[in-house]
C-alpha cells in the first residue's frame, strides 16, 4: 500500500511539474513577441528628413500655413513653426503668443511675428484651448529660429475631439512635396535665393535679409496663411 502511494505521489509531481514547465514556456511564447516588438520599436531612430536643405522631422504632423504639431499627450499637442517658417521670419524682435484659456478655431490666427515695424501673423493648425505658452521664446525670439523644433515650439493646445480637428493637415506622404513647392515658390519669387537652392546647403538663417526689395509682410503671408 506505502508503495502504491509512493508510485501515486511521484506520477502526480512529474505531471505537475511537465503542466508548469509547459504553462511557462506558452507564457514566454506570447511574451517574447511582444517584448521583442517593444525593443525595436524602442531603439527605431526616425531618419532626420531635409527637403532642399530645409529639416521636416518624419515625426511631425504639418498644417498649410507652415506650422507644426506634435502629440504631447492623448489630447494635448505641441506647436510651432516648422523651419521654412522660422528662417522666412528671420531675425523677428518679438513674438505675440495667446493666453492659456483662449480657444481658437483651425485657421485662426494665433500669434504674431514682429520685425521692423511689420507684423506677420500665423494660424493655429488644429483646433484647441491654449493651455501653455512657451515664455522662453517670448523672451528669445531667436530660439524660433535656432530651435524651431525644440526649445523654440510656441502653445501647446488642448484637443477635446480626437477626429475634425485633425482634418486639412498634410497627409505623411505629400508633405516634402508640399515643402519643395514652397521653397520653389519663395525662390521664384526672389531670384536672389536661387544661387542658394542650386548650392543645396543648409539655408540662411534670414532667407530674407538682404534681399532688395522684399515684401517681408506681404510674402510671410502668403506663405502663413494669414
């Protein structure tokens, strides 16, 4: 009887321990995938993307009038003015942000660049609440130009519905499409810049400055949208 008993025990702890070998080895099947996508992902470097010297980082989303925006959190974005944007600008001496609590519509104008005595305004991409507004800029306006991805983003917004305000943005595929047209146009405009695009460099800081005869007011606003 003891020895039945002990052929019973030893049977039933070598299928428990083969039913938990087992249960870990289906766990690690499942978890390995996962972990594995979640590495690559992890370690995936978006390929900085220059259109005719202009940068236009993959991991923007851009309206027409040459503003950025970038999620911040699931309903909040970050924006700014993209490259082509600051370096039209130039050398501004100041810029007028909203308040937090103002709400704006796509298309609305939402701040404004200021140099010599001109003023060009730009529209907010997406619909939103300014909830923030970046003060380091209005004290450098420089950092628009030095940064205008990073330390020089202007308002952050929030977005309370998660689909309209997302329309008229540029879809992924045709924005350096959309960018090379209007670095071509600025250029047709001001034959001066010309020799610029041809060298393919990285552009001036001022693409403006120095130019005889250009109409900063009037050719920021066509490209602003304003």
């Amino acid at each position: 009887m003891i020895w039945l008993s002990l052929v019973f025990f030893t049977f039933f702890a070598g299928a428990l321990a083969d039913y938990l070998v087992q249960r870990v080895r289906a766990r690690a099947a499942v978890a390995e995938p996962a972990l594995e996508s979640a590495a690559i992902r992890g370690s995936m470097s978006l390929v900085p993307r220059y259109v005719e010297g202009f940068y236009v980082p993959e991991e923007m989303q851009y309206h027409p009038g040459h503003m950025w925006l970038k999620r911040d959190w699931r309903n909040t974005v970050r924006v700014g003015a993209d490259e082509f944007a600051a370096r039209l600008a130039g050398k501004i001496s100041m810029v007028d942000l909203p308040k937090p609590g103002q709400w704006f519509r796509q298309g609305e104008t939402i701040l404004k660049l200021h140099r010599n005595g001109e003023v060009a305004a730009m529209v907010a991409p997406i619909d939103g609440e300014v909830v923030e507004v970046n003060r380091e800029v209005l004290a450098d306006p420089s950092l628009l130009r030095r940064d205008s991805y990073g330390k020089g983003w202007l308002v952050s917004l929030r977005v309370y519905d998660e689909t309209s305000p997302w329309r008229n943005l540029m879809p992924a595929s045709l924005v350096a499409t959309w960018m090379k047209d209007a670095i071509t146009r600025l250029y047709a405009k001001q034959s001066s810049l010309v020799a610029l695009a041809a060298d393919g460099g990285t552009p001036v800081d001022d693409l403006l400055a120095g130019v005889p005869g250009a109409e900063w007011e009037k050719i920021t606003k066509e490209f602003f949208l304003a």
